[in-house]
C-alpha cells in the first residue's frame, strides 16, 4: 500500500471518461428540478444549451461567423456526420493513431466516396497534412489521445480543414481562422460525461453542409449536419439531448474562464505534463513514448517502462491504492502507463502521481 501522504489529493488520470470536479456535480445538483427532466423544448433546457454554446464561442474567441453547433453521439458520430455532410468527393486524413486512423476508415468505407488519402505515421510519431490536389477536407487530430502525440494545426489550402479536437481542445491553444470545423466531446478536457458531439464550424464549413444536405445524396437525419446547425440556431439538438452533460460542461466552462480562459487551462496542462516528463527523463527506469519533444502532448502523457518494470502490475497497483486509469491505449500493446492531464487535474497530484509510482518500485 501506498501511504496517504504520498498519495494525490485526486486520484482520477484517466484519458477520457476523466477527472469531474466536486463543484461540477453540485451545480449539476442545483439544476435538479428545475432543469434536470424537464422538457428540452422548453425554455429552462434550451436556456442551459444557449449558455453553453455562449460560453463555448467566449472561450474559444469564436471568429466571425463561426457557429457553436452540437448533435448526440459523440466525436465517433462526428466521423460519420462529417462524411456524409462535409467530404465531397475525398479526403486526407494524418493517421498516427487509433483515433485519426477510425475516421480514415469511416471514410474509406462510404460508398459516395472516393478512397481518401492516408498519411501515415508510426505510433509515437506524427504524420502532417499536405496540399493535394482534387482533396476537399483535410483532417487530422490535434492530440492523438491513443498515443499522446500532438501536432501544430495550420490550414491546408484547396479544401475544409477539420480537426478533431476531442483531447486536445480546451487543455491546448487553437487559432480556429485555421480551423473549419474544430470538434471534440466533453468528456476529457472539459471533465463532463460523454455522449455530445461540439462542433466549431467556419462559414466554408456551414456551406458546404448546406450544399451536400440540399445535393441528391442520402444523408440520414441523424449525419445531416445542415440539420444539427438548424437546431443548434434554435438552441437544440435534433433529438432530446444529454441535459445532464450539459450542466456538468456548464459548471467546467466557468471555472475554465476563471482559471484564465484557453490560455490559462492550457498553461495548467503544459505545467502537468512537463512534470510528468521532466520525471521521467530523470528515470532510471522511465522514459516519454514520444522520442521527439515537440511531439509530446500536454494533455495526455505516454510513459515506457523498461524491461525490470511490469507496467501492468504498476497500473494494478496504483488502482489498488484508489490511483485509477492510468492503463495504456489496449491496442498499443506497450510496457506503458498513459496519464491524462486535463486541466480539471491538478499539477501537484501529477506530481504526487510520479512519487506513488517511485514508491511502488522502490
Ligand atoms: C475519445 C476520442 C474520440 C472518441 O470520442 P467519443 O465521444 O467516445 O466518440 C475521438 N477522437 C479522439 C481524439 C478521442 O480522444
């Protein structure tokens, strides 16, 4: 067993579902009756959405005619939504992971599509979008969140650049004049519950969903992302939304924008993270996945161990100790923890993570 007093205050460091603040849960508490199962037709509910998408486009300094829209699902249906109402005829997807290489497939799989165009990179590595022609949506994820890579975000001339931001936004800075469509779901950075899709979307973006929807193409009501914007300008979603996770993303955005805004919450991350790295290259037996610094994510952190260390036992242990999600992407197959460093975490606990760890194998 680990001793209380090593132990971080918060032991939450999962990569998403993550880390809810107590503060969150009570807010969630206060909107009980008031808001929590009552319609979503009505103005208490629609009330809560429009505060949300207000707050959304204030922290993200939402350029002219950028529009906070949301729809059920998650990021996953947001692969779907953007094949069906935001590619034309192909796309280029950078693969350097489980996620970017998910919405490379959906895209591959869809009948009305040319196959896209795949850069690839080896995981721990980053692959960069390029000019191509005859590409109309180029896509990439800005934190790779199977693998903890993380790359700059620039836009691609000659089509959409979309960018799916479900770990990286709000614990990283983004400039969305780069950006067409900028989406993520509330269960990493923004410490909510799963279930919505969030997507900042440009005047090209809205066009171009407008266009496909009104087009002869069969898009279901669901991936009809012209429907999403319509309901979104009304403050709703095409079907009853998840009111819960809405206030649980209402109390994290407030105090996101009274811990410094996007600047701030990503100056928190960095601090996490450089934490985590610094301990590891002082290791003896640890060391970043990610051999190229400028690669390293700050909001979710890849640890190797060496052979003299069973990363699985170390997970286990820490679990044991109320210490939890600290398990590496199951794909990945690595002797490795991945830690998630959101901003809801506090940089102390991550220190006082890298000391439970060295207490475990000391
Ligand atoms: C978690 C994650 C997803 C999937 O999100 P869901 O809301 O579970 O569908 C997609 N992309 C990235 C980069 C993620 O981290």
């Amino acid at each position: 067993m680990i001793p209380d007093e090593l132990k971080p205050r918060d032991g939450r460091f999962g990569s998403g579902p993550s880390k809810v603040r107590a503060d969150q849960v009570e807010h969630l508490a206060a909107l009980n009756p008031g808001v929590l199962g009552t319609s979503h037709r009505q103005a208490p509910v629609l009330g809560l959405v429009q505060r949300v998408q207000e707050s959304i486009a204030e922290l993200f300094e939402l350029p002219e005619g950028y529009e906070v829209v949301l729809g059920l699902g998650g990021s996953s249906t947001f692969w779907d939504v953007a094949v069906c109402s935001l590619i034309e005829r192909r796309s280029q997807h950078a693969v350097f992971g489980e996620f970017g290489g998910k919405f490379a497939a959906a895209a591959a799989r869809a009948p009305f599509l040319r196959d896209p165009s795949v850069r690839e990179a080896a995981p721990g590595a980053s692959a960069a979008l390029q000019a191509e022609d005859g590409v109309d949506v180029f896509a990439t994820p800005q934190n790779e969140t199977s693998t903890g890579v993380a790359v700059p975000i620039e836009r691609i001339p000659g089509g959409l650049t979309i960018i799916d931001a479900t770990s990286a936004a709000g614990g990283m800075p983004i400039d969305l004049t780069q950006v067409d469509a900028y989406y993520f779901a509330p269960q990493k950075s923004f410490a909510s519950d799963g279930g919505l899709w969030i997507a900042l979307l440009s005047p090209a973006a809205i066009e171009r969903a407008g266009r496909l929807a009104s087009g002869d193409r069969w898009i279901p009501d669901s991936l009809n992302l012209q429907l999403a914007i319509d309901n979104s300008r009304k403050h709703q979603t095409i079907n009853t939304p998840a009111i819960a996770t809405l206030g649980l993303l209402e109390a994290q955005l407030e105090w996101m924008h009274a811990s410094g805004g996007l600047a701030g919450c990503a100056a928190r991350s960095a601090d996490s993270s450089s934490r985590l790295y610094g301990w590891a290259e002082r290791s003896a037996y640890a060391r970043p996945f990610v051999s190229e610094p400028a690669d390293r994510s700050p909001v979710v952190g890849t640890i190797d161990f060496d052979d003299t260390v069973d990363a699985a036992w170390l997970a286990k242990s820490l679990r044991a100790n109320g210490i939890v999600d600290t398990e590496p992407y199951r794909k990945l197959g690595r002797n490795q923890l991945r830690i998630g460093m959101y901003p809801a975490v506090d940089p102390e606990d991550v220190t006082a993570l890298t000391r439970c760890i060295d207490h475990l194998l000391s």
